[in-house]
C-alpha cells in the first residue's frame, strides 16, 4: 500500500511569496542605487546594508525551499520512501539506505514542529517533520515498524542540517 505525505501548504506558500517580494525589495535597492533619483538621493551605504541583509535572507530562504522534503510517499510493500523536493530531484530511500533515525524538535519564534530525522549511510540527513509537510507521524510509524535503529531525541540545527547539505 502507498501512502502520500503532502507539504505543509502554509509554510511552501508564504516562502514562495516571500521569496519573490524579497526579490523585488532587492531589484528596487539596486535600482535606486544605480539610478538615484532628485536631491534627496538615499545614502549608498545604508542602501548596500539593507541589500545585504534582504540578499542574506532571501539566500536562507532558497536554501530552505531547495532542500526540504515537500512531499513524500511511503511504499510498505517495497519498503521505500520517495522523497519529494520542490527544486530537486526525488530521491528513493529503500531501508537498506537508512542507517538510523532519530526524533527531534525545530523551534521557531512562532511554534515547535516535531519530526524525524532519518540519518542515510551516505552520511547525508533527511528532515522529515510538520515544518515542511502536512503530517510526518505516518512516516514515523513506519520506521518503528520496521524496526530501524532509533537512536532517540537529537537538538536540530539547521546550520548544521543545510552544511551538509553541500558537503
């Protein structure tokens, strides 16, 4: 039986649209650099400050849209799960790829998202949780159920998540 685990519509949605006005505040910082307009032209250092900081935070938000999971399907008759990214390509995790997984916790300013993070012999981690899809309990139960090593509750950081990443 397969099974569809769709993303978190909420947080796809608002960084897709933050990420286009991120962009367009940052054309806009770089047009009136380029071009400044009247007497009142605005100061080019605080200007390239600002640019900075929206480029820096529209980059976070890149790289959290190019490598969450935005979806995935569990197979229980082939024991694999597909993994689904907005930007990549989907990946096939069979549990043979799985050395062992463990629960965690993000925080973020406005709520706490529970998931698992499945650690790949690879030496690669897949983020699995609430943050970025509809419902992750299903891929947990799974897991258990096929008696994977568990290796308990791990403190996530998404520095440390995203370098690897590149690595």
């Amino acid at each position: 039986m397969q099974q569809d685990i769709t993303s978190n519509r909420y947080q796809l949605t608002g960084k897709i649209i933050l990420q286009i006005i991120l962009i367009g505040i940052v054309a806009l910082m770089v047009d009136v650099t380029i071009f400044p307009r009247g007497n009142g032209a605005p100061n080019f250092w605080i200007l390239l400050i600002f640019g900075t900081l929206f480029l820096l935070f529209n980059l976070v938000i890149f790289i959290q849209l190019l490598f969450l999971p935005i979806g995935v399907s569990i197979d229980d008759t082939l024991m694999k799960l597909e993994i689904r990214f907005l930007l990549l390509k989907s990946k096939v995790v069979s549990l043979d790829d799985i050395e062992s997984y463990n629960s965690t916790v993000i925080a973020t300013k406005s709520e706490n998202y529970e998931g698992v993070l499945l650690h790949l012999k690879s030496g690669k981690n897949i983020l699995l949780s609430n943050f970025n899809l509809k419902d992750y309990s299903p891929i947990k139960s799974f897991l258990s159920e096929c008696k994977l090593n568990n290796i308990g509750k791990e403190k996530f950081s998404f520095f440390s998540y995203y370098t690897q990443s590149f690595i």
